[in-house]
C-alpha cells in the first residue's frame, strides 16, 4: 500500500502531497487514506493546516468521521473508494490476441479510438495495446511511475468491451512493468464491476482499499 500511494502522488519532504505523480499532474486531493489489513496509510494535501492533519490521522479508518471533519474544513467537491490489487500472478494474452509495445514508431495505431493518448505515449512506458483490423481496440499503459510500483491506466473501446480485451492488455502490460524490475499495480472504483472482474481474471492480489476525498 506505501508503494501504490507513492506512486498515485507526488509528495513534499514532509510527505504531504502536492499532485498526482503524472507527467502533466493534477491537483491533489485534501486526503486519502489507504486501508490495509496490517494497517493504514494516511496521506493529507500540503496545504492542510498541521491541526487538521493530526485530527484527521487521529480518526484512523472512520470514513464517516474524516468525512465530516473536512467538510467542516471546507466544501467536499468529491468522495472517492474502491479496491486496489498487485498483479504478480504470470498470465498470459490469449494465444490469438494481437497484443503489441505501442512507442513513437507505431502510435499512429492508436488513432480513430485513442486520440486522446497519443501525447502521452512517450511519458507512459510501458504502453500494450491490443489490435484488430490494424487498429487498437483496448491500452494499457503505465499511468504513475516510480522505480519502485508502476500503476495501470486502461482503456477499452466500448463496441469491443466484454471481449476479454482488457485482460488480454493489462497482463501483457503486468509482464513488462515486472521484466522492468517493477510491481506492477492495479487500483479501480468501487462501483466499477467490470473493471474489478478484469482484476479477479488477472488473479490479482488485493493489498487493501483506498478512499480520498477533495
């Protein structure tokens, strides 16, 4: 869990948080907190005063309780929970899935579908995309990079989902962030069914829940 939530966020030296660890980042939430069976993870925005902090660590695991002490702090624009899982499970793409390294030379593939990721193929190594008919239908790629933990983002056309794409995808992306020397993470939300049975095929490890709120 300290591997996946370092890895979501980019952090100050005295911990807080400043941004998620992208290459173009986005803003921080005031809090997240990861729960674990050994324990917790909490992690508060830089901003927050020191007070606050300590009350909300003090809090532990009481969702309800952090909740409201933040929205006494200042509105809560978002609320946000769901499961978070290492693939160290070695699966394979089906044997007749086209499943290839998308880089500069080839990311023209992405174009008709995925348009919106071609800036960011050079920034997010490794990049899998599985192909039909010479165009990809379903990516994944290293969204938030550490040495030590990279962590999936993934995508699925929607005419082509329900296929077995994304599990095809993200284990071939799994065994290339581990060739890489790194683990590989895997994190969704809690209303996200489909992207949590595309974990349990993948026979991923679940490390714990997360829960943040902006």
């Amino acid at each position: 869990m300290r591997l996946h939530v370092e890895a979501l966020y980019r952090h100050d030296a005295r911990g807080r948080i400043v941004s998620s660890n992208e290459w173009q980042p986005a803003p921080a939430p005031r809090f997240h907190l990861g729960r674990t069976s050994e324990g917790l993870e909490h992690r508060f925005r830089a901003d927050l005063p020191d007070a606050l902090c300590e009350e909300l660590a003090a809090l532990g695991a009481d969702e309800s309780a952090i909740t409201r002490v933040l929205a006494a702090h200042a509105p809560i624009e978002r609320v946000w929970r769901g499961p978070a899982y290492a693939l160290l499970a070695d699966v394979s793409p089906r044997p007749n899935a086209r499943v290839v390294a998308i880089d500069a030379s080839n990311a023209d593939l992405l174009r008709g579908g995925f348009d919106a990721w071609l800036d960011d193929v050079p920034h997010r190594q490794p990049f899998l995309a599985v192909l039909e008919d010479d165009r990809a239908v379903a990516v994944c790629a290293s969204v938030r990079i550490t040495s030590a933990a990279h962590e999936a983002g993934v995508e699925t056309l929607a005419a082509a989902r329900g296929q077995g794409h994304a599990v095809d995808v993200v284990a071939a992306w799994a065994t290339a962030v581990r060739h890489a020397g790194a683990l590989a993470l895997y994190s969704t939300s809690a209303d996200n069914a489909a992207s949590q049975r595309v974990a349990a095929k993948l026979g991923a490890q679940p490390i714990g829940t997360d829960f943040r709120v902006t």
